[in-house]
C-alpha cells in the first residue's frame, strides 16, 4: 500500500477538526482555568449562597486563586457549606474575612477572601470562621423600602 | 368509490411507511454488523473521509464564520439595550457550542454530503453494479455502505467542531475587531461560562449522533432507490427532507436530555 495525496488531505482534514476540538477546549471553554497545580481545601459556612455555584471562583484582591469545588446545606445549622481548593502558593491568615461578591450588578457570583492579620495560617480543612453572606437585592430592597415606612412616621 | 381508494392509499402508505422503518432497522444492523471489514481495509474509509469530510469543508467553514458574524452582530444590538457587550463573546460561544454549530454542520452536511451518497449508491444500483458485486460473492454492504458510514461517523463530530469554532472566530472579528466590545472581558466571559463536559463533549456527542442519523438515512435511501431515474432523484430528495427532519427532532430530545436547567 502506497501513500497518496488522498491520505495527506485526510490527514489534514483530521488534524484541522481536532485543532478545532482543542480551540474549543481551551479557547472557548474553561478547561485551561481548572488548576493543575497543587491545591488545598478550606471551607466556610454562610447564611445565604445567593447564586453561587460549584466552579465559581475564589478571588483575593481581585486575583483568581481557587475555585468552590463542593456547596452543601449543614443540616444542624441550617446554614450552607461552602468547599473550596486554594492554590497552594498562596496562604491566608486564620482570621481572613470571607464573603460572597458579585461582578457588576447583575455578573455572576464569586467568593471574595479579605486577609485578616492572624501570624497563624490556615490548613488543609480548616474552616473559615468569619463570613459575610451573598447580597439578596431583593432583601436589600425591603429593607430600603422598610426604611423608608420608617422615616416617614 | 373515490372514498374506499383514498383510504386504501392512506393505509397502503402507513404501511408502507412501517415496512420502511423496519428495514431501514435491519439495514442499521447490517452496517455494523459488517463494519470489521471496511475497518480491516482502512483505505476505503479514507476514501470516503475525503469525499464527504475534506469536500464538505469549504461550505462548513465559510457557513460557519458567517453564523458567528451574524451571531455577533445581532448578540450586540440585543445586549447593548442591557449594557452588557461584554456578555458577548459567552452569548456566541454557548449558541454556537450547544445548538448552532451541531444543527447547522449537520444540516449542510446532509445536503452537501447525505445527498451525494444516496444519488451514488442509487444510480449503482440503477446501473446494476450492486447485483454485480453480489454476483461475485462481494457483500455489498461491507464494500460499499459501511465505508461510507464510518467516515460519516467519523467526520461529523470534527465539522461540527470547525463550524463553531470558525463561528466564534466571526463573532470575535466583528465583536471586538470591528464593534470595539473590550477583548479581554470577551474571552475571560466566554471562558467563565463555557464548561468544556457540559457544553462542548456534550455538542460533541449532539453531532455524533446527528452523524449516525444523516449517514444512516442517506445510505439506506440510496440503497432502497427505486433502480430509475425518477427513483434516485426522489430517493435523494426524500435523504435531505428526512435526514434534515431526523436532526431537528433528534436535536429535541438530545437537548431536553442535556440541558434541563440545571
């Protein structure tokens, strides 16, 4: 069996639809977000997710550093718990404020770490103990509106 | 009694159209039950990897860089009204993954490609060259239909995947490069929002199947063709209504199964 000029456009036809597949993949989806490098799980507990949702990313200052690997309801505290993977480069101090941020006003969802001043830092497992939940507008817009019964009495 | 034969005429066609499902079926198992050897003569699927994947490239990627520059296009004057361009590029590349890039490629594929092989295959029946192979104790199915299928399977999934990646290149020309939406929140929006399981394998898998039923359809209406010219020109037209029909209620429930909000 010879090779012929119908093998090399085959061959081109095939690598162009798998270079195809590989833009998609990385280009296009999130496959080169997902961190290769080595991470470490923390989690926290939070009055209210709002939207968030597993694969929403964790931020510090602005800058991707993990993502929410896990969201559950605590059912002895009725409260939801959160289980995310660090990078493993960065680590936080034990009193770090965690809180639930959103990108715009209507963007999605995102886990927003404010380092505290602890010398200690957090582990593998640790739990993050000061948490502020996600901002429900329609709360917000209730209390504004209970506000304003208020002040005009 | 005009009453009688027009019920006669009806029955005689939904039975003809059983009769037609059911062998169709069979003929499925007949493919794949003799796929072995057209995958042991590796040559002859490349055969046909050339006529219908490298022939259907032309019109699968100029087809798709204009889907995605109308996507972008319209994507920017809808957005716009809720100041969100930046939405943009997640707006193009999710339609374009999930429906548009599978539905469309498989659409043009059925016409471009489906056609052609069911008007091939008719007209060697036509000219009597099935009957000769079967003569010479060559199965016909093996030699002629399971090549043609495989490369139908195979090339599918992989037109599929230029058509929405030339469409996103569309969107991304007359988003960014011509309209001015920022870059950088275009890509970073599209990567936040496009999962690679849940919306690329899963329009992966979409076209695949699309690949199947096009592949299917066109070989099985050549194959049944009456052996006329009348015959194989209905039997090629009956491939692109059918097999466009197949891949848009295909597309129904594949994307009630896939995607159902969650």
């Amino acid at each position: 069996m010879e090779r012929t000029t119908l093998d090399l456009w085959v061959g081109a036809f095939v690598v162009a639809g798998f270079v195809a597949l590989a833009i998609l993949a990385f280009k296009v989806g999130n496959l080169s977000t997902y961190n290769v490098s080595e991470s470490y799980q923390l989690k926290a507990n939070f009055g209210n997710i709002g939207g968030l949702k597993p694969t929403a990313s964790v931020r510090s200052a602005g800058v991707l550093i993990g993502r929410v690997t896990e969201i559950r309801l605590d059912a002895s505290r009725y409260e939801a718990e959160v289980i995310m993977s660090i990078d493993k480069r960065y680590q936080f101090p034990r009193d770090t404020l965690i809180s639930i941020q959103t990108s715009g006003l209507l963007g999605e969802q995102y886990i927003g770490l404010k380092p505290g001043v602890d010398e200690e830092m957090l582990k593998q497992g640790d739990e993050i103990r000061q948490s502020r939940s996600a901002m429900v507008l329609e709360d917000l817009i209730g209390q504004f509106i209970a506000g304003k019964a208020e002040s005009a009495k | 009694m005009p009453i009688v034969s027009s019920v006669k005429r009806v029955g005689h066609r939904a039975v003809d159209t059983i009769w037609r499902i059911g062998y169709s079926t069979r003929f499925f198992g007949l493919i794949l039950l003799h796929s072995g050897p057209s995958f042991r003569r590796f040559h002859l699927i490349i055969r046909e990897l050339f006529f219908t994947g490298v022939m259907s490239l032309i019109i699968i990627l100029v087809a798709g860089l204009f889907v995605g520059v109308v996507l972008g296009l319209q994507g920017y004057e809808t957005l716009k009204s809720y100041g969100s361009e930046s939405a943009l590029g997640t707006l193009v590349a999710l339609s374009l993954v999930r429906e548009l890039g599978p539905v469309l490629a498989a659409l043009l594929f059925a016409s471009r490609a489906g056609s052609a092989m069911t008007a091939e295959i008719g007209l060697m029946k036509a000219t009597e060259q099935i009957a000769a192979m079967e003569m010479m104790a060559v199965n016909p199915i093996a030699r002629v239909v399971a090549p043609r299928f495989w490369a139908g399977v195979i090339s599918m999934p992989l037109l599929a995947a230029m058509f929405s990646a030339m469409g996103v290149f569309g969107g991304y020309l007359v988003g960014v490069v011509f309209i001015g939406v920022d870059e950088g929140s275009f890509w970073s929006q599209m990567q936040g929002s496009v999962d690679f399981q849940h919306d690329i394998l899963n329009g992966v898998l979409k076209s695949f199947v699309f690949g199947v039923a096009v592949t299917v359809i066109s070989l099985f209406e050549g194959f049944d063709a009456p052996p006329t010219a009348e015959g194989v020109s209905g039997a090629t037209t009956r491939t692109v209504v059918q097999s466009s029909l197949a891949i848009l209620l295909l597309d129904v429930i594949l994307t009630a199964l896939m995607f159902r909000g969650l």
